[in-house]
C-alpha cells in the first residue's frame, strides 16, 4: 500500500473521531465543533429542553443521549471551529 495512502486513510479516521456535527433544537443550527476524546458518535443533537418528546420515547435512551451531548460537548464555546 501507497505511504501517501496509508496517512491519508489514518488523518481521515483521526478528523471523523474528534470531529463531530453538533445541531441545537432551540434555534435549529449545525455546526462543526471538535470533541476532547475520541468517539464513534458524529451527530450530537441536543435531547434536554425538548417538552414535545413521544411519551413512546424510552427514558433509558433520553438518558443516554443526555450524558453523551453533555460529555462530547463540554466546552463548546471554546472548541467550535467556526
């Protein structure tokens, strides 16, 4: 395998882990913003504050999601890229 390939196929995994899409529910914007550890996870919406959540929704889930926006984003402020 190529050197040039190899490096370009491991920056690729390192921008996908921690990097992430970070979409607010309260104003309905996206935005690029880098994650302090390494996370499958690319898409981090934001479940807290949402009153209109089916009452089918499981609470383990909502839990999670929670703990997950909470730790992947937790100095927002001072890692979003644009």
């Amino acid at each position: 395998m190529n050197k040039k390939l190899k490096i370009g196929i491991i920056f690729l995994i390192a921008t996908w882990l921690f990097t992430g899409i970070y979409a607010d529910d309260e104003f309905g914007e996206h935005g690029p913003f880098l994650k302090y550890r390494p996370s499958f996870q690319f898409y981090f919406k934001s479940p807290l504050g949402m009153q209109d959540m089916p009452a089918s929704y499981p609470a383990e889930l909502v839990v999670e999601e929670a703990i997950m926006m909470i730790s992947s984003t937790k100095n927002i402020g001072a890692t979003t890229i644009f």
